[in-house]
C-alpha cells in the first residue's frame, strides 16, 4: 500500500504545481472578463470529460439503486453547501472571501474528490491512474486561474495564492483518504463514490462554473473552448 501510495502522491504533484502555476498566472496575469469566461468554459470541458469518459462508464455498470442513492446524496449535498455558501455570502463571514465562497466550497470539494479518484485509479491500475492525474492536472491548473479570479482585486497576492494552494493540499488529502481507505474495498462502496462524485462534478459544471461564465455575453471563442476542453481529455482518454 504504502508503495501504491507514494506513487499516487507523486503524479498528484503535477496538480499540486498546476494549481498554483494557475494561480500566479491569474495574480500576475489578471485576465479579463471575457478572458476570465474563456478559462471558465475550458474548465468545464475538461471537468465534463473527466466525468464522461472517467466516472460515468464505472457507473454504469452498477446496480441502478445504488447510483441513484449515491446521486441523490451528492446532489443533496451539493445544495446543501450552496446554502451555505449563500448564507456566508449574506453575512458576510470570511470578509473579502464571502463574495467567492460559492465557488471556492465547490472547488474545495472537487479536489477532495479528484484526489480520492486518483487514489482509487492508481489501486486499480497504475496506467490508469497516470492518465487520470495528467488529465486533472490539466483541469486544476485552469481551476487554480478560476479560483483566484473570483477573489477581490484587493486582496493581497500571498493571501490569493494560498487559494490555489489550498487546492492543492485538498487534492493531496484526497488521494490518501483513497489509497488507505479504499485499499480491497470493492462494489457498493465504491459505486456510491464514483456516484456521488459525478454528481458533485457535474454540479461544478453546471451551477458553478457555466454560470459564473455567462456573466458576460457568450462568444463563439468561448463556446469553442468548452468543446476544446472536452475533447483534449477525450483523446486522453482514448488514446490510454
């Protein structure tokens, strides 16, 4: 285990340096608004394709119950931290954070998930878990951009950058919560895993990042890189 574990952990790095590249790109680099959206469309295709081509084929092959239990409760429980996120922002709780926290709580949460699914690919084949932490990388790296643009201009840099590389470290936690807790555990358990975590996924998707991205008018060039996100970790996925 403890060998599975390292290895996991070391191609969880290049997430870890991708979170916090997107990070200092987004702190010295501030992209625009309709930059900011483009980078929001791509994050989606490439989380939709993690979902796509990485959860929803091991869902599939479970029994019908028990995806829908373990939809129902990440669903459940993506609301319920959406309320919390709300309430946050209402009272003002975090001060300069508040205005982000709906966004940084679901991120936080998809680390934590990637990471235990790099950590359950890697028990299962490592092959498989070097494609599944590549493709990720990728994904965080422009999740670490969305994070730190959410943030107020104001705030101070080391302050932005400890975002992404809390990012980070929630991916790390992840991974090891998944090597050492999932180690020979097989069937329900992990049907309500992958189960959940598409649902927590496609919630960043939908509720989180599309929408934070169509606060501007929607362009062609935006459209497109949703698709190029997709697709780029389709073709991973098929090419593995």
């Amino acid at each position: 285990m403890a060998g599975t574990l390292i290895q996991a952990l070391s191609y969880t790095m290049l997430a870890v340096v991708a979170a916090l590249v997107g990070g200092l790109i987004a702190v010295y680099r501030p992209p625009g608004r309709y930059m900011e959206s483009n980078v929001q469309h791509f994050a989606a295709g490439v989380v939709f394709a993690a979902v796509a081509a990485e959860l929803l084929p091991d869902v599939h092959t479970r029994a019908p119950l028990v995806v829908v239990v373990g939809f129902a409760v990440g669903v459940a429980a993506m609301l319920g931290f959406h309320r919390l996120s709300k309430y946050i922002q209402a009272q003002g709780i975090g001060g300069k954070l508040a205005s982000a926290s709906s966004l940084l709580i679901t991120v936080s949460i998809d680390m934590v998930i990637d990471g235990v699914l790099i950590g359950v690919a890697f028990l299962a084949e490592a092959a498989t878990g070097v494609l599944i932490a590549v493709a990720l990388a990728i994904e965080v790296l422009f999740l670490g951009v969305t994070g730190v643009i959410a943030l107020p201009e104001k705030m101070g840099t080391l302050r932005k950058l400890a975002v992404p590389a809390g990012f980070g470290l929630l991916l790390v936690v992840g991974v090891t919560v998944g090597v050492l807790a999932l180690e020979g555990v097989t069937g329900t358990p992990i049907a309500l895993i992958l189960a959940f975590g598409s649902a927590a996924l496609l919630y960043l998707v939908t509720e989180e990042l599309l929408v934070k991205a169509q606060e501007v008018p929607e362009t062609p060039t935006s459209t497109t890189l949703f698709f190029a996100g997709f697709l780029l970790i389709f073709l991973l996925d098929m090419v593995h």
